[in-house]
C-alpha cells in the first residue's frame, strides 16, 4: 500500500518541514465505450488538422484506477516535482513554466499551475508529488487524470471557489498554453463530472454531460490491452482526421454550418453518393456512431442489455469496416467475447492500431472470458493483461492517509 500523503511529507520534509500544509487529490481514468472524436474547423490543411480542437459526442465512464497528485507550498521560487512510482524528480520555475521534451511527465503537472497564475494567484514555489495505478499507453487518458488532480489539489491548497465545469475549461486553456496542441475536452468533463456506477453521455460541443445510471451490477467490466506495439501509426490516424474534416467541408458546401449531427445515417449516403469512396466511409462511420449513442442510452435506461451489446458490436464492425484502425489482434479478442451468451458487448477503445478492448460481461462467466484468451499469445506473440476496473466517482480531495492504492 502506497501513501501519497507520507511520500511528499517524507521527501519534502528537510525543506519545508512536517508542518506545511499539504493537499492530496486524485482523479480516475476513463474509457469512451462509444463515440468519435470531430473536428470543429473545416480547414484541410493537416498541420491545422492536428492543433484543431476537437469535439464529439460520447458514452463514457471514469474507472476505479487513479492518480494521486500532493501539493504544498515551498520558500523559495521553484517547482519541484517527484513521481513516487518512477523515483525520479524534475524541477522548473514560472519563467520556464512550458513544454520541455525531457521534462516528460512532470509536463503535465505544469497546466495546473499555468491555470492558477492565470486566475490572478502569487504562486511563487511549489512541491508537487504524484503516484498512480492506470495503465499507462492504451489511451486510459492517465495524462488527462495527472493534470485534474493537480488542478483539484492546487485548488483545495488555495481555497479557491470555482466549478468543476470551469475547471474543466481552464485546464483544456491551460493544456493549449503549454503544450502547443489541443486535447479532448470530453476526458476532462469525465475526470470532473464522473459519478460512481454511472455513464456519462457527453457533447463536448456545447459541455453537456448526462449522468445514466449503470444497470449492468450483475457484470464485470475487464479492459484488455492486446500489447500490441502501436509505432507508426499516427500518419494513418492523422489521415483519418483529415478525411473527416475534408467531408464536414463537403457537407458544408450542401448546407453551410453542417455538422455530423445534422444527419441521418440514410440522408448521409445520399448526401455523400458522389463523394470519394473513403471519405464517405470514414464520414458513415462518424454519424452512425453518434446514432448508436443515442441508440445506446435509450437501452440503457430501459435496461435493454441485449440491444445495448448489439449495439456496441455494431460500432466495433463500423470501427474495423469504415473507419478502419483496428487489427487482427482486437478483433480476435472481440470475437472471443462475442461468442459467450452473457456477454453485454465488447469493443475496442482508445485511438486504434492496438491498445485496448473493453468487454462486459456476467460476473460468473469471467473466467470462461479469460480462459477463451489462452490462445492469444500462441497466435499473435502477444501476453495480453487483463484489468477488471469499476465505473468510479469524479476527481476529488482526500485526506493524506487516504491518498493511498494497492
């Protein structure tokens, strides 16, 4: 058991002594079990692609894996930074205060300090301690969870009266500032708006966030990450990203200020009939993805569990046929769930070429689950791990005993 709260005490202590006011936060990680991510602008230059803040309309939920970020003050000037899980340290100061390449993870405390100089705040040193339990490279969003529970500390340090929702907003402000490129507003509503044992239904258009109660308590959720290696694959998402924008463009050109929204999946292949084969895939994929939201709430309230997987194998087919970024590797671990009556659906998540699957499924059919991937490893050359996880409660403050994980 690891305790964030005696870690920052125990490596500040010789500067700042025991007595220094110390404030833990943590945030949870999260997965989007449906939705795509869409461009605002429609500017097809790629590079402009890349910085332009994107929205979407998502299911998501906030799992029960975490990160702990302590802060206290210190006498001097600078910003010092230890990640307890690494051991390693970093320093900076606020005329420094920006994206460096070797900083590494100790960049994604800086937005949070970025957030409150802004607000008006004389920050001058600060100490800052972090640990955490979220799997790290299959998109968990554990980068997003850093910089919520930095911002959430800093905000109990500082008595600071300012909404979650605000928070949200400055943090993705504060993200820009610092690293240069935008980030999906949606991972931030989910660290601030989570509740526990529900969904949340995210527009990132406009901060709407609905909170559904999970009717899945009979079931476990088990993420899978395949371990498959995912270099060279940012040319191909990119290209995605770019068919995308180029078709919100086209579609503007029928009916100005468009959007993926406007449109029925049938309105959509008539609208598109002329258009280059992959863009109107990559375009029928985004709209009938924001279907299957919909789709996909309404079984959930009405506990429709069987329409409700249909529907999430419906969106991994729509993933693999028209947008086109999973592999071999997911779809066999989705196939293997498939196949189990009492599955609730399976699904690939994160940004593609690998990572991770999800899978839902009753609690006494796990291991039959688990057993079905014994193959796996002698097919692909791959150990795939498993991680059963929660839907988890949004970020918040703990007491420094209670900052801890196993």
């Amino acid at each position: 058991m690891l305790d964030i709260g005696l870690i920052h005490r125990t490596e500040y202590e010789l500067e700042d002594g025991r007595s220094n006011p110390v404030a833990i936060a943590e945030a949870p990680g999260r997965i989007h079990l449906l939705g795509a991510p869409t461009p605002n602008s429609k500017d097809e230059d790629i590079l402009n692609v890349q910085n332009e803040e994107e929205t979407g309309f998502f299911l998501s939920a906030a799992i029960d894996r975490y990160i702990h970020v302590a802060v206290s003050h210190r006498k001097d000037n600078s910003f010092r930074f230890y990640a307890a899980d690494l051991k390693e340290r970093k320093r900076s100061t606020l005329a420094n205060l920006k994206f460096r390449r070797e900083d590494r993870w100790s960049n994604y405390l800086k937005p949070a300090i970025h957030l409150f100089v802004e607000l008006g705040y004389l920050i001058k040193g600060l100490n800052f301690s972090f640990c955490g339990n979220i799997p790290q490279n299959i998109a968990l969003a554990s980068s997003t969870a850093i910089e919520t529970a930095a911002a959430a500390a800093l905000r109990s340090l500082f008595r600071v009266q300012i909404s979650d929702i605000d928070l949200a907003h400055r943090l993705k402000d504060a993200h820009l500032a610092i690293f240069g490129t935008s980030t999906h507003f949606a991972d931030y509503l989910v660290c601030l708006m989570a509740k526990k044992d529900h969904f949340l239904v995210i527009d990132s258009t406009n901060s709407d966030v609905r909170l559904i109660k999970s009717p899945f308590q009979r079931f476990r959720l088990l993420l899978v990450d395949s371990r498959v290696p995912r270099m060279g694959t940012d040319g191909e998402i990119n290209s995605r990203r770019h068919d995308i924008t180029r078709g919100l463009r086209l579609l503007s050109e029928k009916k100005e200020g468009a959007s993926f929204k406007d449109y029925a999946s049938s309105d959509l292949i008539e609208v598109l009939g002329d258009f280059p084969e992959q863009i109107r895939r990559r375009c029928m994929h985004i709209v009938e993805e924001i279907s299957r939201v919909y789709d996909a709430v309404d079984a959930l309230e009405r506990s429709d569990l069987a329409s409700f997987a249909k529907i999430i194998y419906h969106s991994h087919e729509s993933l693999r046929d028209l947008y086109e970024i999973s592999c071999p590797e997911i779809d066999w671990l989705v196939k293997r769930a498939q196949e189990i009556e009492g599955a609730a659906g399976a699904r690939m998540t994160g940004l593609g070429f690998g990572g991770c699957t999800y899978t839902i499924i009753r609690k006494e059919l796990v291991e039959e689950y688990k057993k079905r991937l014994d193959d796996y490893e002698r097919i692909f050359g791959f150990h795939p791990v498993i991680f059963e996880v929660k839907l988890a409660a949004k970020a918040r403050v703990v007491p420094a005993r209670k900052g801890a994980y196993a």
